[in-house]
C-alpha cells in the first residue's frame, strides 16, 4: 500500500513539474544592438582632422587606432608636414589599407 502511495506522489511530483516548466513562458534574451546604430548622430557625423588632431581625438574618434598609432600619426606630421590626402596615411607604420578603409568616412584634410 505505501509503494503505491510513494509511486502516485512521485509521478504527481513529476507531472506537476513538466506542465510547470512547459506552461512558463521562455525568456529570449534580446540580440546585441549593432555599435553603428548604438552611436549618436554626433559621434556618426564628427570628422576627425588629420592636420589638426590631437593623439587622444585620433585614438578615441578612430576605429582600430590606439595610443601607439595615434603618436605614430602624430610623429609622421611632425616630420613630414601637413597630410595633403587620406590615402597618405597609408605611409603611417601600422596603418594598412583595412585600417585606412574603416575610417575614410570619418577621415577630413583641412
């Protein structure tokens, strides 16, 4: 007599915690929204002046450029004078056509 309690209980237990499970609604976690569409319309517009920027305008307005890079650039106006094309950044060490190509649009000569 006791087993067949035992088992009812058991397999009560077990139905009520299927349906409980089935019947809770899933959360979906949201997909990650895309970082183009997280910046603002100011920071997606701001050009950054390669004759005119300071190391810390070049590494945080520039995708992929760090402080070593921004100095870089900075070194290469020093020596060389004023950029006169974006394409001329390519002479910069570290920066190749990727690089350059993220950042044309965000890129002006003044």
């Amino acid at each position: 007599m006791q087993n067949l309690y035992l088992s009812s209980f058991i397999f009560a237990f077990l139905t009520s915690l299927s349906v409980a499970t089935t019947a809770a609604p899933s959360i979906k976690p949201e997909p990650p929204t895309p970082i183009s569409t997280q910046m603002t319309k100011t920071e997606q517009s701001s050009k950054v002046n390669l004759n005119a920027a300071d190391a810390e305008t070049l590494r945080r307005d520039l995708f992929g450029i760090g402080a070593s890079k921004a100095k870089a650039i900075i070194a290469y106006r020093e020596s060389n004078g004023p950029f006169t094309a974006v394409d001329e950044l390519l002479e910069v060490k570290g920066i190749g056509k990727a690089l350059l190509e993220k950042n044309r649009d965000r890129l002006v000569i003044n």
